[in-house]
C-alpha cells in the first residue's frame, strides 16, 4: 500500500511539475514579448519584425517545421511609427507623455506652439457655428488646435446629444475645422486602437487629462514625429506532421502582433493582449514536437491583428495549406486571465458547437475550469476570416482574473495573474489529443 501511495505521489508530484514548467515557460514568453525591448510589438522600432524573430527561434528550437519554404508569410500594408522624443506642455508646463496626453496614432506630426481654439459640445452639432469659428480665426488656424473638454457635456435634448456624439466620432474621419488638430478632454485616458491607421490624415488628434488645462490657457506646444511608413508585416508559420492524416489539419493560431509604441518612453505591452496567446499557442508546440498527433497542427501567429485582422485575412486569401484540409481553427487571444473560466467565440452551432460539447465534456470530468462560455460569431479576432472562407474556427478568450487595462500601458507581464493558465493548456490538450 505504501509503495502504491508513493507511486500515485510521484505521478502527482510529476503532473505538478509539467504544469508548472508550462506557466513558469509561457511567464518568460510573456515577459520578453512585452517587454520595453520590443516597444509594444508595432512598426515602431522595429518591433513586430523582433517579435517574429523570436516566436521563429523558439518554433524552431523545438522542432517545429516552416510551413510552406519558411516560417515568414510577408504583405505589405503602410502603418504609423512614432520614433523619438514626444513632448508636450500646456502654458510652458511640461506634460507627462501617455499619462497626461495621449496622442492617436494616425495624427500627423506636430513641432510647434499652437494657440488653444475652446469650442462647446453644442458647436460640434452646429454647422454655422463652426463655419463661424473657422472664419473667425482664419489667419491663425494652421497653428492652432481645437480643444474640446468631454468631461461635462449637457444636453437637453436627448436628440442633440446622440449628434454629438455621431459628430465627435466622425472628427478622425471629417474633421470640419482648419486647424493642425484636435484635443479632447478626457477624465481618463481612452484604450489606443490602430484600425483605420493606413493612410494620411492633416490631422492631429490628441486625447489630455481635462485637469491639465485651466482657464487661463492660451496655447499648447507637442513636439514630436510620426510617419507612415511602407512596412512588410510577418505571418509567422509552422507545422508538426501528423502522424496518421498528415494531410489534414488542426490549426492554432494567436495574434503576436500589439499598438506599437508612442515615442521612445511610452509603449503598450501587450502582455494580456497578446504575448499570452502567443506564449500559449508556443507551449502548445512545444509539447505537440514531443508528443505528436495524428493530424498535422499548423501554429499560425498573424501580425496586423490590432490594424482590422490583417494577418489572418492575407493567410486566408493566400493559404499555405489547403482550406478544405482543416479539421478545425481554434484562435486564443487575451489568455492573461481565466479565474472566471473561459468564452468561446462562434460556439452556439455548427462545429463550433460542436468543440464547445467535447471541451465541456472534458471539462466535467477534469474539472479544470469554473466556466466555459458561449457566444455567436463576431469579427472580434483572428478567427473571423477563416469563418468567412467556410473553415470550421472558434476563438476563446479568458474571463476575470488580474490583467492589466485594455489597450493602455498597464497591460504588463506583471499584471498578468495566469492561474488558470495550465488548466487551459490541459483542457485543449486532450481536446487535440483525443480527435478521431
């Protein structure tokens, strides 16, 4: 009896260390692909291109094959890289860059002292108004920025509010002023986003902290570049030969991709979103080089995610496999948390519902998760676009636990809790494992 309770102990024991070497393998993933040495994974400095480098040496370290003649699928698609110093100050007050100001990353460059333009909510919805105020400062207009405080908007009309709003969306798009830009006031910070970011704007639009202007400020100075660039993004692609059906497919997939960086000091990490997918989908490879599957698993990592799902849309017009050859896509993306369970994208039919039946199943009898969750397709990941070529695929994403805020500089290693990390890893492990 004992010799047997040592046995079961050792094999415990044993299960406690391949678990904990994947969370302890997938920290140190996480760690470096968001760290300040890659500057948020975007075009500036380079670092998508770093990024790629590394999720290729470590495929390849653990024997994981290119698929197609390498590991790189290139397309070419324009993007903003904001290099450098960014400056700015309200009133000769020196501003704190990603904190108190915040600058979207299409804006075009500005170098110079503007004056301040303060126009109402109510100006926004009133095309004489602005005719007006364009009209009025017209020999000023090229160095002047409008300022628009958001944080005490009022209206009577529930009609007039909803313009306003419609309006305030429409400025990144049809801006209706003369002026180098825009500023809006904000209580805090908005999340960054680089979708629509392809093309050349003479617009400048900058979110700032409503308490960092007063009254009494006439002008405000930002000093700081940001071009668009012509920029050949990475697919990075590999593959491990089934070894009964090489010819079909499993196919993971994660976005490495994030926003890039805003100067030399602020940059966004992307732990949460989305090192952690990568670090999964990277663990998933690692451990199907040492225990391979019958089918084929192709490890898709798609850049240009964060810019509309560009990646995963070049991979689908442009496969390196057959579409028809895939069983399955299964899409992991924001994996930093998962102390409430876990949401499966494109799971309430089909073979998505499918998946989500086998993974409850599993999970019933593992006991690995407090939740799975369903919802219905959205074109909210990398998912979507193999949905739309008829390619089975889900995208599961973690719900509750600690991570850091979305699209904001606090998406860091260190705020990335994981706990429910190897649970995870186990549950669609023995999803792939058990495909007939």
């Amino acid at each position: 009896m004992r010799k047997l309770f040592l046995t079961i102990l050792c094999a415990g024991g044993l299960c406690l260390i391949v678990q904990a070497q994947d969370s302890t393998v997938a920290r140190e993933h996480i760690k470096y692909l968001s760290s300040k040495e890659l500057h948020g994974r975007g075009v500036a400095y380079n670092g998508e291109h770093n990024a790629a480098k590394y999720i290729i040496q470590q495929l390849t370290e653990h024997g994981v094959e290119p698929l197609g003649k390498d590991f790189i699928q290139k397309y070419d698609q324009a993007a903003f890289a904001m290099e450098g110093d960014v400056i700015g100050k309200v009133g000769g007050k020196p501003l704190i860059a990603g904190e108190d100001f915040r600058i979207m990353p299409f804006s075009m460059s500005l170098n110079d002292k503007y004056n301040l333009i303060r126009i109402s909510p109510g100006d926004l919805i009133n095309h004489k108004k602005i005719a007006a105020i364009n009209k009025k400062y017209a020999d000023v207009m090229s160095h002047s920025l409008i300022y628009l405080d958001n944080t005490k908007v009022k209206f009577k009309k529930k009609k007039d509010e909803e313009k306003y709003k419609e309006a305030l969306g429409l400025i990144k798009f049809f801006f209706p002023f003369k002026t180098a830009g825009f500023i809006e006031g904000v209580d805090k910070m908005p999340a960054w986003g680089l979708s629509e970011t392809h093309y050349k704007r003479q617009l400048a639009y900058i979110y700032m902290k409503a308490d960092k202007i007063s009254d009494n400020d006439r002008n405000v100075e930002f000093y700081y570049t940001n071009e668009l660039t012509k920029y050949t993004h990475y697919n990075v692609c590999g593959m491990i030969p089934g070894t009964e059906h090489p010819e079909q497919y499993i196919v993971l997939t994660c976005h490495y991709d994030h926003l890039g960086a805003m100067g030399e000091e602020v940059y966004f990490p992307g732990a949460h979103d989305n090192a952690s997918g990568c670090a999964f989908v990277l663990n998933m490879a690692q451990y199907f080089s040492e225990h391979p599957c019958k089918y084929s698993i192709a490890f898709l990592f798609f850049a240009g995610e964060e810019s509309g799902l560009l990646g995963s849309k070049h991979f689908c017009d442009n496969p390196l496999i057959p579409l028809e050859n895939i069983k399955y896509v299964i899409n992991y993306d924001l994996l930093g948390g998962g102390d409430d369970g876990i949401m499966l994208v494109n799971s309430t039919e089909g073979k998505g519902l499918e998946l989500y039946k086998r993974l409850m199943e599993i999970n019933e009898g593992e006991q690995l998760l407090p939740k799975i969750a369903q919802r219905s397709n959205a074109a909210n990941s990398d998912h979507y676009f193999f949905t739309q070529h008829k390619v089975p695929a889900i995208f599961m994403y973690t719900m509750g636990g600690k991570t850091g805020a979305y699209h904001d500089p606090s998406d860091t290693n260190e705020n990335c809790s994981l706990t429910m990390f190897d649970n995870i890893f186990n549950l669609f492990r023995i999803l792939i494992e058990k495909e007939e």
